[in-house]
C-alpha cells in the first residue's frame, strides 16, 4: 500500500521559536504532497500545496513567510512554522498524492503542536 | 471546487447498517467522489471512491446517485471502530484535496 510517515506526532515548542515537521512518502513517490492544519472540532483546512522541486502553492489567508515549506524530494516535505505562537497550536497534517494505481492520497497520522 | 453537504452527525446501533448520504450537486463531470473516515487524533484514512458505478471494497458500498449529484456510503455491519468523521470530497485533479465539514458518526453499542 501507499504510506505516508509524519514525524513528529507531538511538539512543544516556546514562543517566538521555529518547529520543523516532517512528512514522508515510504513506498511511493509523491509529486504533491499538502499541508493542512485542523482546529478542534474543525474539519480540516487546506493549508498549501507543495510540488517537489517548486514553490509552494499556498491558499488564501495563509501567510507564506510564517509557514515555510519544502519539496526538495519526491519522498519528503517539510514545514517549518516560524516564529511560533500559541495561536499557532493545532493539529498539521500532511498527505501525499499517487497518481498511480488506486491509492490517490494518503494521509499522515499528524503532528500536535503545542505552542506555549 | 466542488461544494459538499453532510448531516453533522448520525447515529448507528452496532452491527446495523449505516448510510451517510453526501451531496454534491455542483461536482464537475471528470470529478471522483472519495470517502475519507478521520478517528480523533489521527489522519483521515482512506474509504472508497467511485467515478459513476457503485463500488464495493473490504471496507463499504459506495452508491452513486445517476445524475452523480449525491451519493452515499453504506456501511454493512458497523463496529464500534467505525466510529469517526466521514468526509466525502469531490475531486479529479491531484491538485488542492478540499475537506467540507464531514458526518460524525457515533455507534451505540
């Protein structure tokens, strides 16, 4: 099957620092791969769009400055939050998109940040 | 994109069938309809999908209306493990994956 691997699961970080997360597809290679970001009770919201080897592609209303992300590998994206505050606490998850075969996108298992 | 509307929530005895009706009336002709399930603190895990005929997989039943306008996801036997938001999405492209607000699924034992 297709596997995307999120890492880490948990943070906690001080305000004012950065935090890196890694997602990475283990079995497949992924051109896309998207961020999102989940509040409680919230459905998930499309954060951005990342195509290895290019910019990102960000939504409306997110700041592109403060959540950097890179595709430098078919298998891996990072995103880095900058200067993080606690209003920045939420659950981010990654997936990655298979063009081939039946697997279309697959999820990472999220990351909590804990912003404090 | 197209829009989707869900019931919020639903409820289901154990081993009962459940059907979680989606509608996306404004879903474009090339687009497939996914069904993704989210448990709480975890990432959405894939369900089925389905272009125009319904689908049958280890997991559920996806019926497609004809029209393509809705469908609905029918989970033969539901366990307690079933309990989770159900996403359906439209979507063809690979590009930009958009989550509506999705049905709560609680299974009474």
């Amino acid at each position: 099957g297709a596997v995307v691997s999120q890492h880490p699961s948990r943070v906690i970080c001080k305000s004012g620092t950065s935090v890196k997360i890694e997602c990475r597809s283990l079995d497949f290679q992924a051109t896309t791969m998207f961020w999102y970001r989940q509040f409680p009770k919230q459905s998930l919201m499309l954060m951005a769009t990342s195509n290895e080897g290019s910019k990102a592609t960000y939504e409306q209303g997110v700041e592109k400055d403060k959540f950097l992300i890179n595709h430098a590998s078919l298998t891996l994206s990072t995103l880095t939050v900058t200067s993080a505050h606690p209003e920045d606490s939420s659950f981010y998850i990654c997936s990655a998109y298979r063009a081939t075969g039946n697997y279309g996108y697959t999820f990472g298992s999220g990351t909590r940040l804990t912003v404090v | 994109d197209a829009k989707t509307t869900q019931p919020n929530s639903m409820e289901s005895n154990e081993e009962e069938p459940v059907h979680l009706p989606c509608n996306h009336s404004t879903i474009s002709g090339t687009d497939y309809i996914h069904w993704y399930r989210q448990l709480p603190s975890q990432g959405p895990e894939y369900v089925i999908h389905g272009l125009t005929s319904n689908v049958n997989n280890r997991m559920a039943s996806l019926a497609i209306a004809e029209d393509r306008k809705s469908s609905t996801l029918i989970l033969h036997r539901a366990t307690l493990r079933d309990a989770a938001v159900y996403y359906c999405i439209p979507d063809n492209t690979g590009n930009q994956f958009y989550f509506g607000t999705g049905t709560s699924l609680t299974v009474i034992p």
